[in-house]
C-alpha cells in the first residue's frame, strides 16, 4: 500500500490494518521457518507496509494534538 491510502484511513481503520499486517508478518515468518514460503521477499513488503502504517498513525495522532 502506499503512505495516502493510510492517510486516507481513519484512525479505527489504521489500527485495525495495523493488527492485520502484524498477523501477516508472524504468519509470513512461521512459513519461513517451517520452510514452505517460497517468496521470502513478502517478509519485507509486509514490513515496510508495517511501518508505512505506524507513520501513518503518528502523523495523525500529532495532527489531533495541534488542534
């Protein structure tokens, strides 16, 4: 996902896109370490969508304080 599509989000919806990213990533590293993940390059866009999302919800939760 791109960083406007979780500027777009609403707070509830950042949260819970958070926890579905994190559910992902232990899925994707269970897959790994049992070895049935094929591309281990999932591993990092999940990550980087992790932190696409957190920066997301920061920027937001700045903006709420400002006013």
């Amino acid at each position: 996902m791109k960083v406007s599509e979780f500027l777009e989000m609403k707070p509830e919806e950042l949260a819970a896109k958070i926890t579905e990213l994190k559910t992902e990533l232990f899925n994707l590293r269970f897959r790994l370490a049992t070895g049935q993940l094929e591309n281990t390059m999932q591993i990092q866009a999940v990550k980087r969508d992790i932190a696409r999302a957190l920066t997301a919800q920061t920027q937001a939760n700045r903006k709420q304080e400002a006013r």
